[in-house]
C-alpha cells in the first residue's frame, strides 16, 4: 500500500494511466460497441450493454416516444462519444440531462481526462491539482478556469 502512495504521488505517473476515449457507434455492430462500452472508462459506460438490449427493443416502436435521460458526469466518461452518436442519429424524441452534461462536454472538447480507481487518495490527488470523478481524473487546469472562460461566451448566443 506505501509503495502504491508514493507511486501516486507523482502527477506524471498518475496522467499516464490510460486516458477516457469516446467511442462511435457509427458503421459497427452491437458486439463492438459493447466491447468498447467495456473498456471506456469510467462510471456506467461499462454497464450500458442492458441499455443496448433495450434500445434494440424501442428502436422497433413506431408509436413510442423515446427519453433519453442521463447525470452531466457522464460526460466525462468514454460513453460521451455514444451519447453524441445516438443524439445525431435521431435514436431519441427527447434528452433529460443535467448542466453538467454542457460543463464536462466543454471540458472534454478542450482537455483529456483519465482513467483512475475509485479507492485513490483524494488528498494526494488534490496536492496534485486533479479532481475526481469516482474513477476518472480531471487535471484541474482541464475543468475549472477552461468552464469560467468559455461557459460566458454562450451568454452572448443565449
């Protein structure tokens, strides 16, 4: 365990641990996407496969409204790039999203995230200027003052 904490220790090592990837879901069949979904990353894109099943079955519904609804931290995962894809596909009638969903897009457009573990020492993590997510890492200079500089700029569109 000492020797793990000292390994943390060093913000290098800890940002070259695997980095998030969105994955498309454009020209690929249901296997690959849920293989990829497995290896994404963070929070619940390894768990989206029930979702999938689900999908296929509302897919085939013409009188159905379909609702897609998910927490803005997800964003922040591999499962942003599925989002994407579903969205421009028209695969859903409407989206249920939190703020945070346009925050972490923002984020993501602009810097990486990475892959961690839900057990890391936050204190370490913050001597280190790095949030995180459950298990994803956000260099602070990657969320923070990137969101203040370019949330205002919707203002003048909005």
């Amino acid at each position: 365990m000492k020797a793990n904490k000292k390994r943390l220790r060093n913000r290098a090592h800890i940002l070259q641990l695997h980095s998030i990837k969105d994955y498309s879901i454009a020209e690929q069949n249901i296997n690959s996407i849920l293989d990829n979904m497995a290896n994404s990353g963070g929070f619940e894109s390894r768990n989206l496969s029930t979702g999938v099943d689900i999908l296929k079955r509302i897919q085939g519904e013409k009188d159905c409204t379909k609702f897609l609804s998910f927490v803005g931290a997800l964003i922040s995962t591999g499962s942003r790039g599925i989002i994407r894809d579903m969205l421009k596909n028209k695969m859903f009638d409407c989206v249920i999203t939190t703020c945070g969903a346009l925050d972490h897009d923002i984020a993501r457009t602009y810097g990486k995230y990475y892959a961690g573990d839900f057990r890391m020492d936050d204190s370490i993590l913050l001597k280190q200027k790095i949030h995180r997510l459950g298990n994803v890492l956000v260099p602070m200079n990657n969320y923070g003052p990137l969101i203040e500089k370019k949330v205002p700029l919707f203002r003048y569109y909005v």
